[in-house]
C-alpha cells in the first residue's frame, strides 16, 4: 500500500532484516502495560544510542507536525510509544524527539539490537492520547 511505504520504513528494509511483531493483547484478563494497535503512524530516526552497562538508551528524532500533534500524534513523558513494533515507555520527551531506555532483555529479544544511530524506525503513538485529542477537538 502506498500510504505504508510513505509512513513506514518498510521501503529501506532489506531481505533478512528482522521485524518485531508483538502478539495481541486478549480482552479477557487484566489490562496492563502499553496499548498498541501494529499501526504505523510515521517514522523517527535513531539520533544517539548511549551504552549504559548493559541496558541502553535511544533517542529518536521525528518531524513534528503542530496540526498533527493536536491530534495526539506526539509523546509525553511516561507515556507509551511503539518503536518497529516494541511498546515502550517515554523518556524525555520534546516535540520532535524522545527517548526510551532498553533493558538488557528487550535488547536482546527484540530488534532493538540492530538499531545504530542513523536507524530509521516506525513510530505508532498512544492510541489513548489519540482518542483524548480528538475528544478535545469537540469542546
């Protein structure tokens, strides 16, 4: 589809790169941590990856849209964001960046490992930020 290639970094990726694919959270238990839907809603670049003995932050570096952020299409701190398919947690978030720090565990099992500085990602925002901007919008 054209509009995945123009918001994804699907076009850059070439045969054996991996790809993070989180399974569905089921309705029937108890809600916890980031909800996330597998869309893509545009990509960032990875602009520092800092080695903290083991665990590792990133930060990201997206083009901020003011139109779009008043649709909830931003982070805030604490808040979740799905970076090539991992929900993770906000850290020092600015209007057009952001960061997350990585635990060893996630580094190793998901495709965090690959990402170097110059890494272009997929972003999915909060779908709860979404859903309160648009809410807004009506007032």
């Amino acid at each position: 589809m054209k509009e995945t290639l123009q918001k994804s970094n699907l076009g850059l990726l070439k045969a054996g790169d991996k790809v993070n694919v989180e399974r569905y959270m089921m309705m029937n238990g108890r809600l916890d941590g980031q909800i996330v839907q597998g869309h893509v809603d545009q990509t960032a670049e990875c602009v520092a990856k800092i080695d903290q003995q083991g665990s590792y932050t990133f930060r990201f570096k997206y083009l901020f849209d003011k139109e779009m952020a008043k649709k909830g299409y931003m982070t805030v701190d604490k808040g979740s964001v799905t970076v090539n398919g991992v929900s993770v947690t906000v850290c020092n978030s600015q209007d057009d960046s952001f960061e997350v720090n990585i635990i060893p565990y996630t580094y190793d099992n998901t495709n965090f490992h690959q990402i170097e500085v110059g890494t272009v990602v997929n972003l999915e925002f909060d779908i709860i930020g979404k859903y309160i901007a648009r809410i807004q919008s009506f007032s």
